[in-house]
C-alpha cells in the first residue's frame, strides 16, 4: 500500500508548472551543465547553506579554501563537517535515489567522526529541541526502518512525479528523523539526489541557499505539517525555493545568451502571437535598440519570425 503524504491544491499545480517551464528554458538553453565556474561556486553556496542552517560558522571563502586543500583556522568540528559534505557533494550523482543503502552510505559520508554510529538508523527515541521545548517528538527508534522503508517505496513506485516525491521525501524524513544527528542536511542533500533523477541541472543548484534565506519560514512549515499530519505547504514551500533557485540559474544566464539563444528563450516564454522590438527588450534589457533589431532579424533570416511593418512599428509573430 502506497500512503498519501499530502494533497493537491492549487498552489502545488501552479509551482509545478512553473518549475516545469523553467526546466524547459534550461535544456532549450543548453544548461543543464553551467559553466565550470559557476559549477564551483554554487557547490560552495550549497555546502555553506546547509551546514550554515545547522549551526556551522566557516564562510564560503573558508569553504573554497578547504576545497582547494589549502589550511584553514576555525573550530574542529566545524572543518570536519565542511569535509564531510565537500565528499557527499562529490558524490551525488554515485548515490541512487531510490536505495535505503544509497542513502545510509550518504549519511555515513557526512556524519563520520561526528556521531557514533553514521550510516545508522537510530534505535533510541529522540525529540528536537528548540529553545526550552520539544518542538518534535519523533516516532519511536523500533518503527524507524517500517516508515523508512514505506517512505521508500513510495519514492520508487508512487504515482506523482519525482519533483513533488523529492520534497515530500523531505518532509517525510524529518518527521521520521531516522538518524540520532543530520537529519537535516541529510533532508536536503537527498531531496537533491531525487531532483537529479529530474534534471542533471539540479546537481549544480544551491537550492539550500535558497531555504537558508528563509530559514524561520523553514522551520514553521515543518511545524505547521507536524500539525497537520500532512507534507502539503512543505510541498509549497520546497517547489517554490525550486522556482526561486531555477529563475536565478536561468536569469544569470541569460545575460551571456548568444543572440540565438536569446530568440529561443525569448520565443519559448512568449505567450501572445505577435509582438514588438520593445516587447523584447522587456525581457532582455540589458541589450542595446541595436541588438534586439539584429535579433529579430535574424529570427526572420532563418525563417523562425514572420515580420509586418518596418522599423519601430515593426510587429512580429512565430512563423
């Protein structure tokens, strides 16, 4: 029996579309690997991000320096941490998505020398803390392995599609808190490792940036499904710092567009059927009047834009 994790609304239907559009513009855009620079810098927002929500304190300066093998000075556990996540990051696209020894493998990587036993689910209960109160008393250590293994199962064989698996998976697995440490960033590495499944493009996303900025809205989401007993405005919360993380990637890109890329781009969010010069430079304005009229024309070269009217009255439309 597969369980239902949350419910559909409006919301959900709308990200997704979105995210799906997106993804589209990503592969039109040949990005589904980003320059290696880019790569480099993104993998160090991803691992300050997610280590930052759990309290470490070292920099992405200090991060880039520990991936180039170079001394840093900072608290021990705080450099460990740094490593261990530099290691699981480089593995991402080794780990399988839909395996329960994948992902304790994954977890042995990013808590070694941290915790007693990584790579472990726990046996013994345990509450998440927050200032003076439990927030979240998790399922007790016997049914671990049960509601991992069902959680699993509804990964590989549910019936929605793997965006949304991935951030209920996220969800689902805090609620679980299978492990007695990591659980978060074990949450969002793993909601990565699915979103690969997806789109190569995500490798190289620091989606973790993104729930980093809203770090306090993070926490009340999990909060309000705890109440619930449902993952649905996780669902929300998690696709839209996807949109958010995809917007940035391809408006970052879009400035360094050639001229063909740019008209491709532009021609796959168009909505209308006829447009102007202006219209388009509303989507790129950080080209010349110049550019955009050499665009155009060249869409009408090669047969892509039928063009009515000359000059700055000129309409265009998909031929």
């Amino acid at each position: 029996m597969i369980h239902k994790y949350y419910e559909g609304t409006p919301r959900i239907i709308n990200l997704s579309t979105d995210v799906g559009t997106l993804l589209g513009v990503v592969d039109a855009t040949h990005l589904r690997k980003p320059r290696t620079e880019l790569r480099k810098r993104n993998k160090v927002k991803t691992i300050r991000a997610s280590l930052a929500i759990e309290g470490n304190t070292l920099s992405e300066d200090q991060i880039t320096a520990i991936i180039e093998n170079k001394r840093v000075v900072g608290p021990p556990k705080d450099i460990r941490e740094v490593e261990n996540a530099i290691r699981a990051y480089d593995n991402l696209s080794n780990f399988n998505a839909f395996s329960i020894e994948s992902y304790l493998e994954a977890h042995r990587m990013l808590m070694s020398g941290l915790v007693d036993r990584p790579g472990q689910f726990r046996t013994a209960s345990v509450g998440v803390v927050q200032g003076d109160r439990i927030a979240h008393l998790a399922p007790p250590g016997w049914n671990v392995d049960n509601l991992m293994t069902d959680l699993f199962r509804y990964l590989e064989k549910g019936e929605d599609n793997l965006i949304i698996k991935s951030c209920v998976f996220h969800y689902e697995m805090e609620f679980i808190h299978p492990f007695m440490d990591g659980n978060g960033r074990m949450g969002r590495l793993w909601q990565t490792v699915i979103l690969m499944r997806v789109n190569p493009v995500f490798e190289y996303l620091p989606i973790e940036q993104e729930i980093k900025k809203s770090q306090k809205d993070y926490y009340n989401v999990l909060s309000q499904c705890d109440r619930e007993g449902l993952s649905t405005k996780f669902v929300e919360y998690m696709l839209d710092k996807i949109k958010l993380s995809l917007e940035e990637l391809v408006g970052k890109q879009r400035d360094n567009f050639t001229d063909t890329e740019r008209l491709k781009y532009f021609l796959d969010q168009l909505d209308s059927g006829e447009f102007t010069r202006k219209d388009y430079l509303r989507v790129f304005p950080g080209i010349s009047t110049a550019t955009a009229t050499r665009d155009l024309r060249s869409g009408v070269e090669e047969g892509l834009l039928v063009r009515e009217g000359n000059d700055r009255q000129a309409r265009y439309r998909k031929k």
